[in-house]
C-alpha cells in the first residue's frame, strides 16, 4: 500500500483510479503527516466468494442437513436455547 499526500491525490486522482481499477493497487492518504483514507479496490464485487464456491464445489449433504434442522419444533432448536 502506497502512501500519498491529500494534494497529490488531488492532483493526481484519475491516475490512481486508474491504478485500483486495472492494477488492484492501494493507496493511504495522509494530509499533514496524518492518514485520512484509504484508496483501495471495492470488496463488493463477489471475485472471492465466486472462486470460493468454484473451487469448493457443492456440499451433498447440505439439503439432508437442512431437512433435518427443518424437523425439530421450534422450541426444540438447539440454538434457541
């Protein structure tokens, strides 16, 4: 993570998008030797969940498992305890 001054940001802010958006990079912001944001690539985009779940593959049992835990009467649910 690369640190940059609050002026530089300014100057150069199209810049750094360009280098979070194509390059993956990450910037601090510091105005008077003080950090004041981060500039980093948004986490909301599902890459990793995605891989996760390619990689992983389905679970089998997991719809038996959920049936199961369906079965028990409300008040019996472990987790209500």
């Amino acid at each position: 993570m690369r640190n940059v001054s609050a002026t530089d940001a300014a100057r150069r802010f199209s810049e750094l998008l360009d280098a979070v958006e194509h390059d993956r990079e990450s910037f601090v912001i510091s105005r008077h030797g003080r950090v004041v944001a981060r500039l980093e690539p948004a986490g909301g985009n599902g890459v990793a969940v995605r891989a996760l779940l390619r990689d992983r593959g389905p679970d089998r049992g997991w719809a038996d498992e959920l049936s199961d835990i369906r079965s028990f009467p409300p008040q019996e649910r472990p987790w209500n305890a």
